[in-house]
C-alpha cells in the first residue's frame, strides 16, 4: 500500500474515527484503524464491536491495499506533523510495518493484519429515511442529558426513538429519563418511518451522533432494523448496535392533571439558580422554590457554607407551594429551552413537575422534587 494524502484531510477523517476506539483493549486489533486505499480514496473503518464508523477521504492511491495500525497513535502523529505537509503512508510486501512521512518526519508503526479486523455492518435493515441532520441533532440535544448512566438499568442507557400517532399527525419523537427526570421531544415523522420498531440508541453513539451532526449541513440517511442502525452523513458511515431492552412506558410519568402554572423567564431563573447553588458544596443539593402570588424566591441551605436566597418576580396567581429541585437537573432543562419564557405546571411538594418550552410545543420535561 502506498498513498499521499494531504495533512489536514487525514488529520480531520481520523479525528472523526479514532474516538470510537476505547484507550484499553483486551483484544489488540480493536486499538487498531483499518485503512484501505483504492482508486482516489482512502477508506478508514474503527470499531470498540458495538459502534462501527467509516469515512472516505480523497487521496493519491500509488500502489492499493490495506492494513490496520493504531488508531490513537496515528491521530497523535498526524496532529503533531506540520500544517499543509503531505503524508505519504506505505507497506512493505509483508506488511508488518507502515511508514508515515511528511517531509523530513518518518515513523514507523507495528500493523495487524487486515483480515483480523472485526465487521459489525453485515445484516439487513427493514427501515430506510431520509431527514434534515439539523432535526436529529435537536432531537439529541434536547433529550440527550437525561440519559441514564446506572448500567444495572441498561435500557435506560440511550435514547429512545420511535413513531406515534399524535394530533392526527405521524411523530418521531426521542425519549431520555433516569429515573429523576425525563426529556421528550418530537418532530414531524420522515417519509420511510411509518411502522419502524421503537428502537434505544446507546449513550456512546448519541455522544459520537452529536459530534458528527454539529459539522453536518445537509440531510442525512438513516436506516434502522430492531438490532442495528446506520447513520450516513456524508463521506462517514456510523453503525452501531442498538440496546436489546424494554423502554418502561414514560406515558405514565408524565403528569396530566398539575393546575398550579408558574411562568418565568428562562435567563433570568437560570442564572438566579446558578447563583444561590454556589453556597453549595455540590450541585447536588436542593434548591427550594417558595411560591406566592407573582413571586419566586429560591433558597439554597449548605450546613457548611451557609445560606443564600434570591427573589424573581414571575407570572403565579395560584395557592402558595414550597418544592426543593436538585439544582443541577433545573439547570441542565433550562440550557436546553429555546424560548424566553418557561412554563412549569406544579401539582404538590412532592409529585413531579411538567416543565415546558414555550418556543417548542414538541418538547417537554418531567422533573421529580426532593425534600427540602
């Protein structure tokens, strides 16, 4: 194998494949890239055999082949290489060694066969759309921070997405809950969706979706099955392995029936909370709200650091109500609001709270109190 390429082509394609390679591997060839030269192009491909992604980049392809070497220390040295160089990457005939050199600069690195590298891509998808990667991105980032990280309850470790029915209208809508809050948003369903199976996308592929979708600009393919989905987006292709699990019915954690509405402005309530929780040895602790006719004061208590209070003049003409919230959930909600105001519908102390986006009908957050 021999190719030229320029520095910043590779330096970008590996920047987007090598964060999928876990740092320890009991299994050597997972720390490993593969790299495949054909007519003009490079095809890289990493794998951790839950999360698969390849991308293609131009190239000057002088002699075909391929090979794997590892893949965060080929990052490494193509980083550190001089801007605007040339890389030419090569194999001897037995290709147990590759040499990468741009001017000067040579090294040499240990390869694994390519023949030993792992391919999760083979099987079949029943479902197949198309959608603006601005869409899915909104979808991720508005529920993605409620993802559950307690690995004994896996399936909540992702995101859910699925079709419903809603208003006469077909729905794709992502779902996140830990169990101390839940992040629900929705948008018109594609074409090719209708009857796709409810499906959790893994915690690590929202984060490397996430990552992808913020330099994507045109509309994305997605094809799915209920074991795999494929995201293509652009020149990069990313596969993975769906969690084999039941999401629990969040319908019913939604409250219906909370009459007590508090209307606020977001910036302003955001950065109130953020002040009184800095009393707070961790953001864990509570903040309590204490309602009364057009006026919310928040009060953070710290046994250690003492106590802090703030008042905001709000939009609540209903019975006077004093709920505790972890401060860091309130948080992590309203840097995900898109409108200036904020709506949440209160019950009691200590049933959930609905909280809703008033710039984004299709979204909404369930918060659950603590005791203050």
């Amino acid at each position: 194998m021999r190719i030229l390429i320029e520095r910043s082509n590779l330096l970008k394609t590996l920047a987007h494949v090598h964060r999928v390679v876990e740092r320890r591997n009991t299994i050597p060839i997972l720390s490993n890239v593969l790299l495949r030269t054909d007519e003009g192009v490079l095809r890289l491909k990493a794998t951790d055999l839950d999360l698969e992604i390849t991308e293609s980049v131009p190239a000057e392809a002088e002699q075909p082949g391929g090979t794997t070497v590892p893949a965060h220390l080929l990052y490494d040295i193509v980083r550190k290489l001089p801007e605007g160089s040339e890389v030419r990457l090569s194999t001897g005939s037995d290709n147990a060694q590759m040499t990468v050199s741009a001017g000067r600069v040579n090294f040499r690195l240990q390869c694994l066969p390519e023949a030993d590298f792992p391919d999760i891509t083979a099987g079949t998808f029943s479902h197949s759309f198309q959608m603006p990667a601005a869409d899915l991105l909104r979808l991720i980032e508005r529920t993605q921070f409620a993802i559950s990280t307690e690995e004994t309850r896996y399936y909540l470790n992702g995101i859910f997405l699925h079709t419903l029915e809603s208003v006469g209208e077909l729905r794709l809508r992502a779902v996140a809950t830990d169990g101390h809050r839940l992040a629900r948003a929705e948008i018109a369903a594609p074409n090719g969706s209708e009857g796709m199976p409810g499906i959790i996308i893994p915690r690590k592929t929202v984060g490397e979706l996430q990552k992808l979708l913020g330099d994507a600009e045109d509309t994305i393919s997605v094809e799915l099955s209920d074991s795999k989905i494929r995201f293509t987006i652009g020149p990069v292709v990313l596969t993975s392995k769906l969690i084999d699990g039941t999401f629990p019915d969040y319908q019913r954690v939604i409250p219906q029936n909370n009459d007590k509405a508090l209307t606020l402005d977001r910036q302003s309530f955001s950065a109130a909370v953020d002040r009184v929780s800095t009393i707070s040895s961790e953001r864990g602790r509570a903040v309590k709200l204490a309602l009364g006719s057009g006026q919310l004061t928040l009060t953070v208590n710290s046994p250690d650091a003492g106590t802090a209070t703030e008042e905001l003049a709000v939009g609540y003409d209903s019975d006077d109500l004093e709920i505790g919230f972890n401060a860091r959930y309130l948080l992590d909600i309203a840097g995900q609001l898109a409108g200036e105001e904020t709506v949440f519908m209160l019950a009691d102390p200590g049933s959930p709270t609905l909280i809703r986006d008033q710039s984004d009908e299709g979204t909404l957050y369930v918060l659950m109190p603590m005791r203050v």
